[in-house]
C-alpha cells in the first residue's frame, strides 16, 4: 500500500512535518481494529529519516517492512 504523508499527517503537539529535522514512519497491522497497539498486532518502522531529504517537492517513497509482532 502506498499513503501520502503531508501536514495533515502529523502528530498531535504543534508540529507539522515540513518543520521536523527529521522523521520516523511507523505502520501497524491491529488484530482488533484499534489505534492503540495491543498483543497480536504487527507493526514495523522506520528508522529517522532526515526531513530534508525529503524537502525538495518530489515525492519519495519511504519502506516500511511490517515484522514484528507486539
């Protein structure tokens, strides 16, 4: 799956992503439909990405492998 990650993506706090130094993606699979990681979820990120790399206006793509499971 591919997810477009923009301002409107960022966490809660007063931050938007175009002001981050740097960020990290995480993708979760729930076992029950929740947004709160539980037992039998899996879940895989990734490690800091520089913002910068990522402020040229060009799209890049991010992988994220899913394999761990909580």
């Amino acid at each position: 799956a591919s997810v477009i990650l923009d301002d409107s993506m960022a966490m809660p706090g007063g931050k938007s992503l175009s002001s981050a130094s740097s960020i990290q993606v995480v993708a979760r699979v729930s076992s029950t439909g929740s947004a709160i990681p539980s037992e039998g979820d899996y879940e895989g990120l990734t490690g800091k990405v520089a913002a910068s790399a990522l402020s040229d206006g060009k799209a890049k793509e991010i992988p994220v492998l899913i394999d761990r499971k909580l």
